[in-house]
C-alpha cells in the first residue's frame, strides 16, 4: 500500500525477449520432471558442457591449485584488458605451443569465453555478415538474436558429414561487393566434435586473412584432440587482419568456475574491446586471473595437455563403441568431450529424454544446436535434427562408464520394444 492505494505491478521494463539458452531448458524440464537439479547426487550430467575439475590421475594430469596470494595491489580496480601476467602467459602459451609470435597487446580477458564472443558480436559493423553451422552451440543464436546480427547458416547434413567444406563458410553468392563475411566455428566442434586442423585448417585462416574476410574461431575444446589445435598456428599476420580467437580456463584447464577466458587479435581489435571493458565490463576479478597464471605455468600447462588428450580420447573411444553396439548411430568426430548420436528411425531425441528424466539422467537434443531454429518457437517450423542428440562424457568420472551405458541401454531398449523396433 502507498498512501492508501494498491499499487499494480508496473510493466516490466525489461524485454522479455530473453530466454534461457537451450541448455538450460533441458535443465529446467528435467528439475521439473526429476524434482531435484542436474549434479545432484543420483543424476547424470549427460547432457552438460563442462569437463572433470580433479586431476586425471589415469593419465599423470597435474594437480590443480589450492589458492592464490592476494596483496592489497589485487584490491584494486583490474585493469580494462586484462592484469599483465595473464596477458603475458598467455601470449607465451600460444607462442611456445604453436610457433605464433602474438604479443600480450594481442590478449583481451574476459570473464570467461563466452562474454568475450558476445563483446566481439556486440561491435560489429553493419556490413559484415556471420556464417556458422546449420549445428553449433545453442548460446550463439541467443547471443546474435541479442545483439541483433546479420547470420546466416552453413547446412550441416549427414551427407557432409557435419563438417562442411572451409568454402562454404565463404560463399559469396548474392552478396554485393561491401558485405563482410565473419565465419563462427566452435573448433573441435561443439556439439559434434567434427574438428577442422592440420591442412584443412590452415586453409581456412587462408580464407579468413583475404580481403573483405574474417573469423571467429572459438577454440574452447582446443585440448580435446590429437595433437591440440589451435587457428593461431597458422596466422601470417594477425595484425593485419579480423581474425579473433577464444580460448579460455574452462575445458581443457579444468576450471570453468574461475571465469576466466580471452580473445587474441589484432592491436587495433583489441584496443576496441578493451575500450568496451573501460565502461560495460570493468575488468575481471585480479584473484581469478592470478589463478590462470598458475594455470599456465609452461611446465604445468604441458602435463595438462597429455593428460587431457589421452582420457578424453579414451572416454570419447569406449563411449562411441557402446553406442555403436546399441545402434546408435555415431556422427562423432575426434575432438571435443562429446557425442554427435542419432536414435533409430521412428523414435526421437526429444522423447527419450523425457524417459531418461525418470531416471535422474538428461541428454540435449539437437534441436537445441539447431541455428535455423527461430526462438518465437515457430509452430511451422520442423528442425531437421529430431532424431539427434549430444552426449557429454565430459564431467564423467571413469569409474561410472558402466553404469552409465546400463542405464542408458535400458532406457533405450524400453522405449524401442514400445515401438516394436
């Protein structure tokens, strides 16, 4: 009451133009249907993005740090790019694994991958137009619906392979002569792990570096394949150029709860972004940072990588064959911590979901990877993904495989006597 009157609830003044990011829709419906949250004791997190944060011991991985030291310097205001040992680390870290010679003004930190893709979205010109997978990871349509840019989209088809040619992210047919072309490729590929290295990707930062060109290649699964891969490897002169790379603590470093995460590029990008950090940012938090460097220590940072390509390439190996053995079909590539899979014809992803609720367990159907898929939730629109899903073996521990493909097993073979497959 004010002064004697009921007061209405005013119209919110924000957009309701914001849902959740697919993810965590499946989230949502399985606390819903399960009564508790995905990661609590007796669920599986099959259908989450994030890596084991404990050593991988199986493999020699190194031990993560226990802390950081915080002096009355850290309590200050961070700078706009980035605190100067991290930007350095990182800049080393490209240069001892890859043979680049970026410098740390070639370095903008932000807190975590994902705010520095949507900075970079954020600003760009009018004239440049994005191509990404007809499949990509669910967050990049939120963040282009958002930030209201001009997209279109490479098909992704079991014809292809899911794994398009580098051409196709530059065709220029029906373009006139101002437009811009800024492929996005999650490389290893999120969700499919279709990973483009070796030939194939020096051939793509090829095109990138030509004129009227660029790219966004987010490289959060950089570590997830033989050998790690990296766009930077193969840049002449990043300076001189609009390519934009994304790396970041929280795959292959195991430490997706410090935020942290980069975009390398060229000065004149860079300084851009950090005039952005100056007043809708205001740096990352100095503790977090201190923490990456530890991260990054070069004799570290080596052990990290070994390990996390041998478990991964194990769990990724004896998962995908067990699926086969089911009959699955198996679209994975040789990258990432995930499985591209698609269920027997006549059933669909988004049902067997529904049944693996029950049973504390989730997957995230490949509607949700879907970057045709309109978010006003077009009753017309039929995603050509109904029969796929994306499998996460990323936070799994060894020791659950064989309880995981049980229950996973049974649930399916429920639902395929129901159907009299």
């Amino acid at each position: 009451m004010l002064g004697g009157v009921r007061k209405n609830m005013t119209e919110s003044f924000l957009s309701d133009n914001c849902p959740p990011m697919g993810i965590y829709e499946t989230l949502y419906a399985f606390r819903d249907s399960f009564g508790s949250f995905m990661g609590t004791e007796g669920t599986h997190p099959w259908s989450q993005g994030f890596p084991l944060t404990t050593p991988l011991e199986n493999f020699d991985g190194p031990s993560l740090p226990d802390s950081v030291d915080v002096t009355w310097e850290d309590r200050f205001y961070p700078k706009a790019w980035g605190h100067p040992e991290l930007r350095e680390s990182i800049a080393d870290y490209y240069n001892s694994q890859y043979g680049s010679e970026i410098t740390p003004e070639n370095v903008m930190v932000f807190a975590g991958g994902r705010p520095g893709i949507y900075t970079v979205l954020a600003f760009l010109k009018n004239n440049v137009q994005v191509r990404l997978g007809n499949i990509e990871w669910p967050a990049y349509l939120d963040i282009m619906e958002q930030t209201d840019t001009n997209f279109q989209v490479v098909p992704f088809t079991k014809e292809n392979n899911f794994h398009p040619s580098n051409s196709a992210y530059f065709d220029r047919a029906g373009l006139n002569a101002k437009t811009r072309l800024m492929p996005i490729l999650s490389n290893p590929q999120n969700p499919s792990g279709q990973t483009r290295w070796g030939e194939e990707l020096r051939e793509l930062i090829q095109m990138a570096e030509q004129p009227k060109n660029g790219i966004l290649l987010d490289e959060a699964y950089e570590m997830f394949h033989s050998p790690s891969v990296s766009g930077i490897q193969f840049v002449q002169d990043l300076d001189n150029s609009n390519v934009f790379i994304a790396g970041a603590c929280t795959k292959g470093l195991q430490s997706p709860g410090i935020r942290v995460g980069w975009i390398v590029a060229s000065k004149k990008n860079i300084e851009t972004l950090a005039n952005y950090s100056s007043f809708g940012m205001g740096g990352v938090s100095h503790p977090s940072q201190l923490y990456a460097v530890k991260l990054l220590e070069p004799n570290r940072v080596k052990q990290a990588r070994k390990a996390v390509e041998q478990h991964y390439n194990w769990q990724r190996e004896r998962y995908g064959k067990a699926f086969e053995e089911m009959g699955l079909g198996v679209y994975t590539g040789n990258g990432g911590f995930y499985h591209w899979l698609e269920v027997p014809e006549g059933m669909t992803s988004a049902e067997l979901n529904r049944r693996l609720f029950k049973r504390g367990a989730a997957i995230l159907c490949a509607s949700d990877c879907d970057m045709a898929r309109p978010h006003s939730k077009d009753p017309d629109y039929v995603t050509p993904y109904t029969r796929f899903f994306r499998f996460s073996f990323g936070p799994l521990l060894p020791e659950t495989f064989e309880a995981d493909i049980r229950l996973f097993s049974e649930v399916l073979d429920e639902y395929k006597r129901e159907l009299d497959i």
